[in-house]
C-alpha cells in the first residue's frame, strides 16, 4: 500500500513538470448536455420562418452555441428545398460564428455544408477545398467524440462525390469506402447506405453491373431499415438504371415510377431532377414521345429554377437525342450546343486546372506540415535535454523524502505487527484455557444426567435425559472451538500416519449406517481403488463427521447421502452429496466463515462452526475445499489433498476409533387442546426442547399448543383463539416482532395478551417488543418461577375483568372494564346484533360471518373478554333492548317488543326477561318497587 502511494506522488509530480511545458491551446468545447439542448431546442422549431427569428433572438441573447446550431439546421432545411444560395450564406455565417469562437465540432459542420451546397451549384472546385478543409480539421483535433467522427466520414464522402463526379472513380472508390468504414464504426445505417449506393454507382460506371446490383440492394435494405424515403426513391432510381442498361424497358419504367412517386411529396426538387431526367429518358428510348417531352419539359423548368447547370447539361443532351431521333438536325443541333455550354460552366478547363491546383497545393502544405513538425519535435527535444536536469533533482529530493518516509512507516508498521501478534497470542490461550473450564462443570452435568437416566420416574428419566442431549452438543460445540484453535496457532502436533486412506473413510461412512438406515437415507459410499498415503486421522474423523452430520441434517426420510472418493494423479478427492434442501447464494459465499448461519428452517438452525472446522483443517493440509448448492437440489461439497508418501508410523486400530457425529434428535411436541371452557396458551418457539419445557410448566393446567416458527404460529393464533401466546423473538423468517404486530393489527386476535421470551435482554430490544405490542418481556435464560407468576397474573386479571363486569349492563364502569380495542370489537358487535335483529336474521353463525370471524373464533373471543358464550352475550344484548324499549316506547306492546328483540313466541320472552332481571315485562313496565337497583 505504502509503495504505490509513493508512485502516486511521482506520478503527480511528473505529470505536472510536463504540464508546464504543454502549450497547446484547447478549443472552445461544450459539454453534451449542452449540445443537446440546443438541438432539442432547434428541433421542435418546424416553421423555417420562425426558425430564423429564433436564431436572431439567439445571438441578441448572447446564446452562441444555440445560435450556431440554428444557423446550421436554418440552411440544411433551406438546401432541401433547392434555396442552395440562401443556404450557403447561412452556412457562411454560420463558419463565421463558430470560428470566432473556436468550436471545432460545429466549424467543420459548416465546412461540410458549405462545400455540399457548392456541390449542388456545380461549383465542385469550390466545394473539394471546404470538403478537404473541414477533413483535414477532423484529423487534427483530439476530440474523439461520435459528433466528431462523423464530421469527419461526412468529408470524406462529399469529397468522393466530387470526385466521382469528376470522373476520378479511383480517388472516389477509395474516399467513399473509407466513409463506408466510418459509418460502420457509427453504427450508422443512413450514413452506410449513401456510401453502398455512391460505390454501387461506381461499379456501374465500370460495366459491374452484379455489383452495382449487390451495392444498391445493400443501400435499399439500409434505407427500408431506417425509414429514409430520399434514399430509397434513390435505390429505385438505380435500379431503373441497371434495367435500362440491359435493355429491360419495363423493369426500368417501374423502377423510375416508383421514385418519382415517393418525390412528388418532397421539396428537395435537385434529388428529384434525378428521377425526371431519368423517366424522360426511358420514355424516349422507347419512343413514347409525349410522355418524354413532358417529363423533359418539367425537369427543365425545375433545373432552370434552382439553377443547376449540372442538371442542365443532362436535359440539354436528352433534348438532343430527342430531336435527332426525329430527324430535326438543326433543333438537335442546337440542344447540343446548350449542353456542351452548360458542360463548360460546370467543368471547364479552367476550373479543372483549379481543382488539379488545390490537390497539388493540398499535397503540398501536406509535406510542409510534416516539416513543421518535424522541427517542432526538435525544438521540443532540446527543450527537454535542458530541463532533464531540473527534473532529476527534483525527482531524487522526491525519492529521498519518500525513502524517509517509507522507513519510518515501516518501523511504526513492525511496531503494530508485534502487537498484533502479541494480542493474538493473548487471545488465543485465552480462549483455549476458556474452553477447558467450561469442559470441567460440563463434565459433572453429563455424569449426573445419566444417573438421573436411571431414575424409576419417568418424567424424571425424560429431563434428565434433554440435559444430557444438550450437554453432550454444548461439549461438542467446545471441542470443535477448541481444535480450531489449536489448528490456527499450531497448538499440539498433527498425529500423522501411513495408511490407507479408504478404509478409513469407509468406516467413518459405515457408523453413520444405522442412523441413515432410522431416517430411511440412502447412504453410499464409491471408491475406484485403494490409496496409501499419509494423513492425520483426527483430522479425516473431523472433516468427514461435519460434513456428513450437515448432509444428514438438511436431507428429508428417503433422500440421498453418498460419499466418493477417487484418485488422479498426485491429489486425492472426496466428494460429500446430499439431496437436501440446498443452500441460496449468500449463504453460498460464507458457508466456511466462523459462526456464520444460513436462513434455513427453524429445525435446522446450528452454530456456524463445524464447516469453519473443516475450512481449517483442509487448510492445514494444503488442500482445497470447494461447495456447489441450489435452492431444492442439495449441496456437494469437493475436497482435494495431496498425496504425500514421507515414511510415517503405519496406522493401527487404536487410530481407527471414530464416533459419528449425528444430528440431536429434538422433542416431540403434541398439541393439547383441552375442554372447550380450559384455559389455552399457544407457545411460538422454533428450538423444540425449550418450547416442550415451556409447555411442561403449564400443561397440568391449561390446554398447551405450540408453532415452530412465526408463520404457523399465526395460523394457529387465528385458529385456536389462544387466551394467551408465548414466543421467541429470534425466529427465521417471521420474526417474533413481526408475530406481534400481526397479532395486534388482526380485530380477531388483537385482544390476546403476549409474552416474548428471547435471548436478547439490551433495553433498546425491551422496547421494541414493547412497542410491537408484547405485553411481558422476559429473558433467557428465565426463571420458571416467573414466567408462570407471569401468564398466572395475565390470565387472573382477565378472569377477575369479566367476574366484576360480567353484566352487560352495568353502564358506570363501562369505560374501566376494557381496552380501546376491546371496547371497538364489543360495539362492532352489538351494532351488528342490532342489524341483524332489525333483519329478523339473527343467530350465531350469522354474526360470526357478518364480523369476518368463524364461530369458533367469535366463541373463543367472546368467551376471552366477556367470559360469555355468543350465544349468552346475544341474549344479553336482546335484553338490554327490550329493557330499553319498555322504558322509551310506552306505545309498543309487550308482543311487539317480544317481536322486535327476535323473539317468535312472547312466552319465551316472558321467561327470558324474568329469569335475567327477576321481573316481568309488564311490572318493568309500571316501575315496580321489586325491580332490583343493580338494573338501574
């Protein structure tokens, strides 16, 4: 780390000697956002009209960038629509613009177009020297851009057009498909099918017509491809000439129609000359006179108008052809005459001595850049021989401050690595004599349980037994932290031996053949040959007893366990498979970390540290280790040793003891549910022996039902309307908080008190059980004493609520008996008894579904906060009405209350009211004194 700051700092300091002598001054540049902006500005502007006003509010604003631009897009437009002498002093301005303020990319864009608007005047002399400039400009900047690059393509195809026009098809073949290469690295279609089209013209000219034909389909599938209707009129047009030249009049006639069809919508009247001049053509090839002086007669009003003696010349000759045919001399005569002077004004001699004079000038300022900077080299050489001094004691003072520097890091990081390991060897007999005190108490508790085993008494036998289980995987445990220590500080010497190896491994497979054959695990072991080699046993006993206790663990009854081992070359390997449930990703990539553990089921949880071992150990023996898992298709896990033969102790049975390593085997927990009026407590706990113990302390009582996990634990909860749950807080998957929150956001299970017993005792975690809606919070490990005073006291202040309010009728405590939540369900309640009274449709079942509750759970909920069955409190209900009424509606008859508090028969509700309130309805009525005070 420390060297590659120093290179830094030499870097740093050289790049910025050489800074000091780089003079090159940058051009003006604007970012891409800045760019696009101004584009997207430009674009929506479709009137030419009001494009130019913007492009003046541009430059009044100081907008220069945006000006440009406009200026730019303002001439393109005016050019399609043949404005060639507006757009080129657009153009102009445009160049003026952007080399005032240096932007490269937009100066040759002007260049471009101003030598493509030349081109289309016919002016090709003036058009090669901007097409050659603005080339020459892309070559020398450093800009890399894809703006940039196509600046310069663009050159190189007008300058091919130029040439080809001039009849240079060599010069033209090689510029044009060095823009076809261009465009290729664009990625541009458009740009690749101009260039296919511009060399299928080319091969036509030579008398190729297969290529011209290949070129010209390249170009059509191109301009299909992106949607340009110019570029494909154009392909028809060229295929209408190959028709032509092989005497396919028809073919040819289609191809022309088919042009000019897709230009008649278009104001680019110079392309469409093309597609007139050719239809008249045709036409007078086949004679049909009126239909080629008609096209004649157009194309030449067109080409007059735009001024293109280019086109000119072409309508001029045809005119010729035209009245030879006929036999008029002197009319064809002259139309040659005017062809020949249009020809001249295109291409005279004296502007092909211009344009051999700018190819030779270009050629030459060519040879005298290369001079230039040639010399400039020079210069730049001397400049640095002068300096290299300076430079090299300025570096050697670098180097020796860094040297000093680095020295000093060094000492100071010497200084660290010796605490460090002084610290490591603290912590590392700290945690080995750690280890060994904890095995002595372990010791006696495993003594004593067995002797409790032997106890007459079977519930006595049964605890003693969970102690010994869980003492022996604590003692486990211990051991495995115990040997990865040793193997990490080098703690004791490896017992290796001499031997062979497979039928060592054979037998630790071999003790794992009852218990695979109980779980009904197809267990396997594959060999291919025996190998002698030296390994430590202890080692081979400990890496195969975890892995194959992680493959029995997560494989279900019927799954597959099978072990191979095989030799290749100097490496043995040992595969381990299983058709487990398997492992995601993330648990994947830290499958060997120490006490790292998977989201798996909650039977699976363990303590993160035997595949640590195992890392160590195969670690310790330069081998390799190697997991491949999914999700539902089990885990392999690919061990490679080498094969060492250095003359060891042989191997004797007293090395060959192994005991394997099997899965503790958990409580079994049966639900009790009890009688229907029994208390029922519903315990949420994903490790089966505690929630058994749990369960043991109150199942002489209540009705006990358990869940392994927060899921099925709230499934139970809306099932059995539990009148009190205990749960872990640390769960997979639905956490004990989450099983909170639930329960109190559920109207059905909202009233049930909760206790959340977990190992996490900070008060930040108190809190947020609290929060969640526990009602006690207690920490393992817990008193039994306590957890039972505690669900005793929930339980008894629920009892004691509904014996001191037991009548629906006592009004004055109403708002002390319950909690708001309560109070919302038992309103919720009553108004839906009421509904269902008025409805005449009242009965259990009825109201049970009207609250989105079965019956069962209205009962149990019922039952938990009023201490009634439905069916009392909905007779309560219908009494406390009629008392009502007979206070309130001395016009209602005795039968028509009987009636309106759901009952058919008035007898019934003779007996019902006098058994309740110890009075009939009719003395309520007159308020007599036996009425007892407690109804008022």
């Amino acid at each position: 780390m420390h060297y590659r700051l120093i290179i830094n700092v030499l870097i740093v300091f050289l790049s910025s000697i050489l800074l000091l002598f780089s003079c090159a001054k940058k051009p003006k540049t604007f970012t891409y956002d800045e760019r696009k902006k101004a584009d997207s500005m430009v674009r929506t502007v479709r009137n030419i009209d009001t494009l130019a006003l913007m492009q003046k509010q541009m430059e009044k604003e100081g907008n220069r960038l945006g000006s440009i631009i406009a200026l730019r897009s303002l001439g393109e437009r005016m050019r399609n629509e043949s404005r060639f002498e507006e757009a080129l002093s657009v153009h102009s301005e445009g160049l003026r613009q952007a080399e005032a303020i240096g932007d490269t990319l937009e100066w040759v864009r002007a260049l471009n177009n101003i030598g493509t608007d030349y081109r289309r005047m016919g002016m090709l002399d003036v058009a090669q020297v901007y097409h050659y400039n603005a080339w020459k400009l892309s070559e020398e900047s450093t800009d890399t851009s894809h703006n940039a690059r196509k600046n310069r393509v663009v050159s190189l195809n007008g300058l091919g057009n130029i040439y080809m026009t001039l009849g240079n098809y060599e010069r033209a073949d090689s510029m044009l498909r060095m823009a076809l290469a261009g465009e290729r690295q664009l990625g541009s279609m458009l740009g690749q099918a101009i260039n296919y089209a511009n060399l299928g013209s080319i091969f036509e000219h030579h008398g190729e017509m297969d290529s011209a034909r290949l070129y010209y389909d390249k170009s059509m599938t191109l301009n299909i491809e992106v949607g340009s209707t110019l570029g494909i009129s154009l392909c028809h047009t060229y295929f209408g000439s190959l028709y032509e030249k092989e005497g396919k009049y028809n073919e040819a006639t289609e191809e022309y129609q088919a042009a000019y069809r897709l230009m008649q919508a278009s104001k680019d009247e110079w392309h469409a000359l093309n597609t007139l001049i050719a239809l008249a053509g045709i036409y007078n090839e086949t004679g049909d006179n009126v239909k080629a002086m008609d096209y004649l007669s157009t194309a030449r009003q067109v080409a007059q108008k735009i001024k293109s003696p280019e086109h000119l010349v072409e309508i001029y000759t045809l005119y010729y052809r035209y009245y030879k045919r006929l036999g008029d001399y002197r009319t064809a005569l002259l139309s040659f005459e005017q062809a020949i002077a249009m020809q001249d004004s295109v291409l005279d001699m004296e502007k092909m001595n211009r344009i051999q004079n700018a190819s030779l000038n270009i050629e030459r300022n060519r040879q005298k850049q290369k001079m230039t900077e040639a010399r400039l080299k020079l210069e730049q050489e001397r400049t640095a021989r002068h300096t290299a001094y300076a430079i090299i004691v300025s570096v050697v003072i670098i180097l020796i401050g860094a040297l000093v520097t680095f020295l000093y890091i060094q000492r100071i990081l010497r200084r660290k690595n010796i605490a460090l390991k002084q610290l490591s060897a603290l912590r590392e007999n700290f945690f080995t004599n750690i280890t060994h005190e904890l095995r002595t108490p372990l010791t006696v508790i495993l003594g004593l349980s067995q002797d409790l085993q032997k106890s007459d008494t079977a519930e006595v036998k049964n605890k003693a037994f969970a102690i010994h289980r869980h003492s022996e995987g604590l003692l486990t445990l211990i051991n495995q932290l115990l040997d990865i220590s040793k193997i990490k500080s080098a703690v004791g010497k490896a017992d290796w031996r001499s031997g062979n190896i497979m039928a060592y491994l054979a037998m630790v497979v071999e003790s794992y053949r009852d218990y695979a054959r109980k779980r009904n695990i197809d267990l396997s072991f594959f060999q291919k040959e025996e190998v002698v080699m030296d390994f430590v046993p202890d080692y081979v006993g400990k890496v195969m007893n975890n892995l194959l206790f992680n493959a029995f663990k997560f494989t279900p009854e019927y799954g597959k366990v099978n072990v191979m081992s095989w030799r290749e070359g100097e490496n043995l390997f040992i595969d381990v498979a299983d058709t487990g449930e398997g492992m995601d990703k993330k648990t994947l990539d830290h499958v060997f970390e120490p006490f790292y553990q998977g989201e798996n089921g909650t039977q699976h949880v363990g303590t993160g540290v035997g595949l640590a071992l195992v890392m160590q150990i195969i670690k310790a023996v330069n081998g390799t280790i190697t997991v491949e898992s999914a999700k539902g298709k089990g885990t392999v896990f690919h061990i490679s040793v080498p094969i060492q033969h250095t003359g060891k102790q042989q191997i004797t049975d007293g090395n060959l003891e192994t005991t394997p390593l099997l899965p503790k085997e958990e409580a079994v927990l049966v639900d009790n549910e009890g009688e229907d009026m029994q208390y029922r407590l519903l315990i949420i706990e994903d490790n089966h022996d505690i929630a058994a113990y749990i369960g043991s302390q109150f199942a002489d009582r209540y009705a006990v039902c358990y869940a392994e996990n927060g899921k099925v634990g709230l499934e139970k909860a809306l099932d059995l309307m539990p009148d009190l749950i205990i749960t872990d807080l640390m769960m997979p998957g639905l956490d004990g908080l989450e099983v909170c929150r639930q329960i109190r956001g559920n109207e059905i299970t909202d009233h049930i008190p909760i206790i959340v017993v977990t190992a996490k005792v900070t008060e930040e975690e108190r809190i947020k059980g609290l929060e969640a809606g526990a009602d006690a919070y207690l920490a393992k490990p817990f008193n039994a004493d306590e957890l039972r005073m505690r669900v005793e006291k929930m339980l008894d202040r629920h009892r004691r609520l509904r014996d001191k309010f037991g009548n629906i009728g006592d009004v004055a405590n109403k708002e002390h008996r319950w909690t708001d939540i309560e109070r919302r369900f038992l309103a919720k309640t009553v108004d839906s008894i009421y509904h269902l009274l008025d409805k005449r449709q009242l009965d259990v079942n009825t109201l049970a579904e009207t609250l989105c509750m079965s019956p069962r759970q209205l009962h149990r909920k019922l039952v938990a906060i009023t201490g009634d069955s439905p069916a009392t409190y909905v007779l309560k209900i219908k009494m406390q009405r009629a008392r009502i009424l007979l206070e309130t509606k001395p016009g209602l008859t005795i039968e028509d209350i009987a009636e309106r508090c759901g009952f058919e028969h008035t007898p019934n509700f003779y007996n019902a009211f006098k058994k309740m309130y110890g009075i009939t309805p009719m003395n309520y009525r007159k308020g007599s004194s036996v009425y007892p005070k407690s109804v008022n």
